[in-house]
C-alpha cells in the first residue's frame, strides 16, 4: 500500500503533470488576482461574455490553420481583446447601457463561433479541449506563453494598483483627480482578455468565469483590503489548482472542472462557517 509521500510524488513522474501543475498555479493565479476587480465592478457577465467570445477566434484559427492548434491561442486572443474593446466603445457611444452591450456583443460573437465550430467536421474531438480545458496537453510553448502573458498581467496590475484601486471605488474622485478613466477602463477589459486566452487551455471556455469570480468571491468574505483579497485569492487559486490536478490523475475526471468544484468547495467551506460572516455561525 503506497504511503502518504508516494501519493504526492507520484504524479509528478511524469512531464506532462509537471507542466499542468506549473500552468494551473500560474493561471488560479492570475484569474484570482484579476477576478478581484471582475467581483468588485460586478462584471462576472463581462468575464462570462469574453470566455465566450474567444470561440470565433478558435475556430477561424483552425480553419485558417487548417487545423494546426500552434497559433490558436494567438487567435483567441485577438477575439478577447476585440470584444472587450468593443463593449467599452458601444456602451460609451451608444448610449446604452453596459451589460446591454455586452448583451448583444456576447450573443453575437458566440452565435459566430458555433456557425465556424459547426463548420469543422471532427470539432467534438479537435476543440472540445478549449471547451472544457486540457492542462494535461499543456507543452513547453504554452506553459511559456501562460508564465509570460501572466507575468504581464500581474504586473500592469502592479503598476496600476493605486489608478484601478480609486476608478473601481471611486469614480468621482477619479474625475476629481483627471485620471483618464476611459482608457483605465480599456485597460483593464484588456487584461481581463488576456487573463481569458491565457486560461483557455487550463479550465475551458465553458467554466472560465467561475475561476474568476469565486476565488474572488470568497476572498471578499474573508478580507477587508483590496492587497489583501488579491493574496487570498491567489492562495485560495493555486490551492483549488494543486487539489483540482490531484483530483484529476487519482479519480480520472476533467482537470478545469475538478480545479473548479475544488474553489466552489473552498468558498462554500467560508459562506457557511466563516466566524462572524458564515450562514451557520449566523444562525448561532
């Protein structure tokens, strides 16, 4: 019977667990640390609406490439920015609101991406993988555009911390101050589809935004400081990371959606016994 040491070691045997478990801690990372804004500004259908909208970028970079999955992380990519640009561009100048934007935007954008999808004959097999993650297929090129992309993430983040800190809680006071909140806005809708493209292979399209909103979710709960729920979120992503890959090779399930159920779990474990915020110690 193997011993507790063996359990944990065995899985990194392989090549292929080192690079997902590496690409896992870094995207619960990013996704965590950006999921923070995504719950503050209440833009989880936002979040929902970018992972969506990377599907027409997949499926032409497959068509285009003919089938090739080298340059569709490239191509998802330019499908997020776009679409996050445009929502940030329609709501300004349409004078509608936002979430009606991204309404239209999101429905338009994934309709397109199932029409191409649909076109592709062998797509249950070649990209079901973007739908529902494959960090399992994670090669050395992705894990060094995953590190990379994150790292550019992180730090934009960084930089920007005090200018994002005061759009996000204060919006007269960032007009007060003259901070170009326009292009602030654009900024983080940017990082948020670079946070998307660069998840895409981990967890999937399909369970994107609960990797940035419910690490957040439960950071919220738990801190009272913008620095802080950024460190607990992060922790709690790269926890449900590590757990969720364990989960995956010992019970032969999807790797995204263990990582996920295991940050669900998490959250729940704090929304229920939380010492003065939990519903049970509530009803004390």
């Amino acid at each position: 019977m193997p011993n507790l040491i063996d359990i944990f070691i065995q899985p990194f045997s392989y090549a292929f667990m080192i690079r997902g478990l590496a690409a896992s801690v870094i995207v619960g990372v990013v996704c965590a640390v950006v999921g923070v804004y995504v719950v503050l500004r209440g833009m989880a259908f936002f979040g929902d609406a970018l992972a969506h909208a990377v599907l027409p970028g997949v499926a032409l970079g497959y068509l285009i490439s003919g089938g090739s999955r080298d340059t569709l992380f490239w191509w998802a990519l330019g499908a997020a920015v776009l679409v996050a640009l445009a929502v940030g561009r329609v709501s300004k100048h349409a004078q509608i609101r936002e979430d009606t934007a991204i309404g239209i935007i999101f429905a338009s954008m994934f309709a397109l991406g199932i029409a191409l999808i649909s076109t592709v004959r062998s797509y249950t097999v070649d990209l079901s993988h973007f739908l529902f993650g494959d960090v399992l297929g994670v090669s050395g090129r992705d894990l060094i555009l995953t590190a990379a992309f994150g790292a550019v993430i992180l730090l934009a983040i960084f930089f920007f911390y005090k200018e994002f800190l005061v759009l996000s809680f204060d919006p007269v006071l960032s007009a007060t101050l003259r901070l170009p909140s326009g292009l602030l806005n654009n900024l983080l809708f940017v990082l948020m589809a670079l946070t998307v493209s660069v998840a895409m292979q981990t967890v999937g399209v399909a369970l994107m935004v609960a990797m940035l909103v419910t690490p957040a979710a439960t950071a919220s709960l738990l801190t009272h400081r913008l620095w802080q729920g950024m460190l607990v979120s992060a922790s709690i992503g790269a926890v449900s990371a590590v757990t969720g890959l364990y989960m995956s090779y010992y019970f032969n399930i999807v790797s995204g959606s263990a990582i996920v159920l295991t940050a669900t779990f998490i959250f729940l474990l704090v929304f229920l016994f939380h010492p003065r915020r939990g519903l049970v110690w509530k009803r004390r």
